[in-house]
C-alpha cells in the first residue's frame, strides 16, 4: 500500500508539473481580432484624428510627417504581435519622437485605437 501511495504522489508531482508548464507555453491566438462595425467606426474616427497625421490612414507611415519623424508602420508584423497591453503603453505614454496622448486620451479611446490598429 505504501509503494502505491508513493508512486500515486509522483504520478501527481509530474502531471502538476505537465500543467504548469503547458500553461507557461500556451501561444496567443493568432486569430484576426472581431470587432463590431460601429466600434470599427469610431476606432477609425479616433485614429484619424490622433493617428493618421503621422502613421498615415493605412498605418504604413508613409506620410510627409511621417517620413520626417520616422514613423512605424503599423502593419508589420512586430507591431501586430505587440501586445495589447504594450500598444496601450506607447499610445499612452509616447515612444521616441511619438508623443504621449495619456492625457489628450481617456483610456477608452486609447483601448479603441489600439483594437483599430491591430485591425490592419
């Protein structure tokens, strides 16, 4: 009975361990984003108005200001697999010759660009 045990308490030890560490690997979703039309709209909105100047309506940066301040293309895919998290920080707290738009920008519309962008 004993040795059973022993062995019942291992089998737990590396099944605990499998769990952890497939949970610690597990990839994001690759899968486009779904946003409704009306979010879509008023992204688009946001992102002309605060965005478009530099990084172009397209995202591919190839502005007059864009060129001149060195702006990213939104579309690669280094910017697309930013996370979200990562993307909101930027927008918020500027990168580079980027300004920050925390406070022109209600966390909300921050969210709402961010979802646009990773739209393209």
């Amino acid at each position: 009975m004993l040795k059973f045990l022993k062995i019942a308490v291992v089998f737990v030890f590396i099944a605990g361990g499998i769990g952890v560490f497939a949970a610690k690997t597990k990839k994001r979703s690759s899968e486009p984003l779904k946003i409704e039309k009306n979010e879509l709209s008023s992204s688009r909105g946001l992102y002309q108005a605060n965005c478009a100047r530099c990084h172009g309506g397209d995202g591919k940066g190839d502005t007059e200001l864009g060129k001149l301040y060195g702006s990213s293309d939104l579309t690669t895919r280094r910017v697309q697999k930013m996370s979200r998290k990562r993307m909101t920080s930027i927008i918020k707290n500027g990168k580079g010759s980027m300004p920050a738009f925390g406070k022109k920008l209600s966390a909300q519309e921050i969210y709402s660009i961010v979802t646009y962008v990773r739209s393209f």
